[in-house]
C-alpha cells in the first residue's frame, strides 16, 4: 500500500509540476524552487530529520536520522569547539559537526524547467575529502537526507503555485 501511495504522490507531483513547469518553468523560477528545496532538506536535516528509505519504493517521509556511534560521540566530546552553532550538539545526529556539508548543499544548474541541488563546494575546507564522497558516507550509514519527502513536495507545489500568482499580472 504504501508503494503505491508514494508512486501515486510521484505521479501527482510530477503532472502538477510539469503543467507549472510548461507554463512558467524559467531558469530564474527554477532557481527559485531549488532554493526553496535546498532550504527544506537544510532546516529538516538540522533539526535531526533525514529521508525514510525503509518502506518500498523509497519510502515517502521525513525520520529521524541515524543516531550517532559512541565513538563518535566521543570524538565529537574531545572536539566540541568545532560544533556548529546551537544546532551543533554532542549527541544529535544532524550533520552539523562543523556545518560545512549542509553548507555546501545548493542549485548546482537550473535551466527550463529542470533544477539540480548538491553539494556545491566540492572540497570540504582543509581536508582532501570530498563532499559527495561525505554524502555518500551518510547514505551508507542510514542517514540519508538529499532526497524530498511527499511532505516537501507538497510543499514545493504551493511554494511555485504561489510564485506564479505573484509574477502573473
């Protein structure tokens, strides 16, 4: 049941999207919507909320992310000058160690109607560790955050119907 709700919402988003898309998907309001989205995934993540892949069909809401090992937790207790900020804990898990990845999450190319969000800065600052490779690190770990529940969706939806209300005369 619950694959076919969330292909039922994909479906949905996907015709509600493309009628938008068809009739006002510029670059500079596809740029808008990646923003938008970026912001989403951003402020869930910060919270300790990622994306649920545990139902089928890639699941289609918002969980709380993956805690974190008590190794880590130690290691984040021996280096707590470098937590991020009043979102940076010892014990949340929700990437905010140094708050560089979450940081670098931005509209990588938007055209008509297309849009592309990742990790913009490739290089996490003073390391030789790439940012995909921190995100696919996470995705291993369970935590899995750069993807958009049925929730964001919806509210993408209102987000670009609203932007065309405002640009229409």
């Amino acid at each position: 049941m619950a694959k076919s709700r969330t292909k039922k919402d994909i479906n949905d988003f996907k015709k509600e999207m493309t009628t938008l898309i068809d009739k006002f998907g510029s670059k500079k309001r596809m740029t808008l919507l990646g923003k938008e989205a970026v912001s989403l995934i951003v402020i869930r993540t910060r919270v300790g909320r990622g994306f649920s892949t545990a139902t089928k069909g890639g699941g289609d809401k918002a969980t709380k992310l993956k805690p974190l090992s008590p190794n880590y937790i130690d290691y984040r207790k021996k280096n707590k000058a470098k937590l991020t900020g009043r979102a940076g804990t010892v014990k949340k898990s929700n990437l905010t160690f140094t708050g560089q990845l979450l940081n670098s999450i931005d509209v990588i190319k938007a055209s008509k109607g297309k849009c592309f969000i990742g990790a913009k800065k490739e290089r996490r600052k003073g390391e030789t560790v790439k940012n995909s490779e921190i995100i696919g690190y996470q995705e291993k770990q369970g935590r899995v955050f750069l993807q958009l529940s049925t929730l964001d969706i919806k509210k993408l939806i209102r987000f670009m119907k609203n932007l065309v209300k405002l640009d229409t005369p």
